[in-house]
C-alpha cells in the first residue's frame, strides 16, 4: 500500500537497501549459514551504506542526523532477504554504539567509533548473562575499584558478534542490589583477564556468531567506566527501545518474504489438476497472512512517526514486537504448510524463516516482559 510518510529519500534509501540485498546477501545466503559466517568485507559493504551511523554524529562517521523509518527500511529489506543471521552478525553491534557516543570519554569515542560505523572494526554489547537472560536487575557479574583501574569479574553469554568484535559495552554490578547498582564499562577484546569461546550450535542465526565472555579480574582503566556510576542500566534502557523497533521491522520483512515464497509456490505448483492458488484453502491462508502483514507494517510505521516526532511510544514498541513475533510464528507456519516438504528442504527462505522464528520472540525483550513492560507503561 502507499504510505503518507514515504518521501524520495525514503524510497531512494530502501531501493539502495534493496539492490545491496539482492546482489550481495541473496546469492550467498545458504553459503554463509552451512559456513556460520560472513566475510568481513560484507560488514564494510554495509558501513558504505550508512546503516550503522544513524544518530551517530558526522564527526565519527555517522549520518549526523536520524530517522526512524530509514531505520525500519534497513531491517524490513534485510528481513525479506530471508537470511536473518547475516542480518545478525551485520547489526551486533548497533546497540552499543549509542552507549560509547554518549557515555565514553572523547579519546574512546574519536579512536573507536569512526572504525566500527564504517564496518571496519565490530563491538557488542555485554549485558545478558547465564544465570538470568531478562533479569537484569539480578546482574551478577561484579566490578571494583582498584587504583587506577577497574577490576571485573563474571561472565556473559548470547552476546551477538562477541567472537568477532573489537570492542564490548560490559554490563557490571558496582553497588547495591537492583538496576541502580549497575554501571557500564568499555573494555577491549585484549583486555587482560578477559576471554571468549563460541556458543554451540544454534536452531537458527547460523551465519552470526554468539559468544559466552568471561571476566577473571579483567583490568580496564578507571577512564574506562561509561557514564555516572551506578546508572549503567537506566542508560541502556533508552537503547532498547530502538533495537526493538528494528526486530520488528526483521519480523516484517521476513513475513513478506514468506509470503511472497506462498503465493509465488501457490501460482505455480499444481495439486488435483489445479494451481494450488485456486483452492479455498490455501487462498484464506494466504488472505489471513496479508492481513497480519500489513497490520503489523500500519503499526510500525505509526511508531515511526511518533518516534520522529519527538515521542518514544514505549508501551506500544513493547506491543508491536510481540504482536509482530507471534505474526510471524503464524505466518511462517502456514508459508511452510503451503511449500510443504519443499519448505522442509535447506537452502529456502522459508526454511530459514520458520527456524529463525524464535529467536525474534526471545531476543531483545522476550514475549513475556513485552507484554509486561506494555501493561506497566500504560499504567496499570
């Protein structure tokens, strides 16, 4: 459908987006999954886009500016490109870069973040942790003061890009108990004491890679605390709303995906002497999937405006993320019942999509706290 917030950048920016998709992520997409990896020049590929400089300032090699449907562009194209773990090992880290412009001293921020935003270095950030993926309040991992340094022990764990990356925002305990106790440190992959191994196998996600990182008197420099002490989690917040908007808009891109795979299945595959098309059937399917696509694509882009308005609509982000994952759980089923046993076979994007389904409803906010920090924020 036209949108009324379309405008020629807009539409210049996805169709750049677009082509990127369809020349260097489509074609190499199973390669990279059965390979669990991306060739790094693909992160500079990206950077020469601008899609990790929003709201990072022209100094350090960002756009200097931000909008939110730009955002939501970048992550619904890539989301349509079905291979949502290159995605993965794409945007890691775009959660820490608004930490390290805002709460890192001046040397960090000129020596680090021009080299990440233009995809030539990788950071992460550090918060979840084996003990407690959503509550973070119950952070264990631990820091001190000692000299002129930091000193940090325990561990993390899911962080996307943690093998590759450079550079990691740690999540750290330095007062009492609860999310007023935390604080925020920059620590760097050669840090002594600081060390990493790769996480299993994964259901999905297989071109990214996740680490667990553990910190065994890890020493930084006292430079190296991000920010006020002790109010690390209350500045990380702010992050989360945006990287939620952009799960959803993956979600939505990977349901137009799958449908775009049905109908084009269901046009040209004959069942009973007929193009699986003209069965009732498989037209409602396709019918109820249309209509969850685009209730989830109206949603996001009112959230957009509001966003660019100046608003943060948190309890209606927290909404549209899981009302956007449990779309796309329905909507991957049923493209996968409409393929059938070619859907089943590697190296589709519906088999792609319908494995990567979850990680969508747990990472970034699971379903459940969704639901929870909704009903909280509208103040009930």
């Amino acid at each position: 459908m036209l949108s009324p917030h379309d405008t020629e950048e807009r539409r210049q920016f996805r169709d750049t987006v677009r082509r990127f998709v369809d020349t260097e992520v489509r074609p190499h997409a199973d390669e990279w999954d059965e390979a669990e990896e991306i060739p790094w020049d693909l992160h500079e590929k990206a950077g020469a886009l601008g899609v990790f400089g929003f709201g990072i300032d022209e100094a350090y090699g960002g756009l200097g500016m931000d909008d939110a449907f730009l955002r939501m562009a970048w992550m619904e194209e890539m989301g349509k490109s079905g291979a949502n773990g290159v995605l993965a090992a794409l945007v890691g880290r775009t959660i820490s870069l608004d930490p390290i412009q805002k709460l890192a001293t001046a040397e960090i921020r000129e020596r680090v973040l021009p080299d990440v935003v233009a995809g030539r270095k990788g950071s992460s950030l550090a918060i979840t942790e084996p003990s407690g993926g959503s509550d973070v309040a119950n952070m264990k991992t631990k820091a001190h003061k000692d000299g002129n340094s930091w000193v940090l022990n325990g561990s993390k764990t899911f962080i996307t890009g943690g093998m590759k990356s450079d550079y990691f925002v740690v999540g750290a305990r330095t007062g009492g108990e609860g999310l007023n106790g935390i604080s925020l440190f920059f620590v760097e992959k050669d840090a002594p004491g600081f060390e990493r191994t790769k996480l299993g196998k994964k259901m999905g996600w297989w071109a990214s890679d996740q680490a667990t990182l553990y910190f065994d008197n890890c020493r930084v420099p006292a430079e190296n605390l991000m920010g006020e002490e002790g109010r690390g989690f209350i500045e990380i917040m702010k992050n989360f709303n945006l990287e939620r908007v952009g799960l959803t808009a993956e979600a939505l891109g990977m349901m137009k995906e799958a449908l775009r795979c049905s109908i084009e299945w269901a046009q040209e595959r004959e069942t009973f002497g007929t193009p699986m098309i003209q069965h009732q059937v498989i037209r409602h399917k396709i019918a109820d999937m249309s209509a969850k696509t685009d209730a989830l694509d109206a949603y996001l882009q009112q959230i957009c405006y509001a966003i660019n308005e100046g608003d943060m609509p948190v309890a209606e982000i927290c909404k549209a993320k899981f009302f956007g994952t449990k779309a796309l759980e329905f909507v991957a089923s049923e493209a996968m019942q409409i393929l059938g046993g070619a859907g089943y076979l590697r190296g589709n994007s519906v088999e792609r999509i319908y494995r990567e389904v979850k990680v969508l409803a747990i990472g970034g906010g699971s379903e459940e706290i969704m639901r929870d920090l909704a009903v909280r924020q509208m103040g009930l």
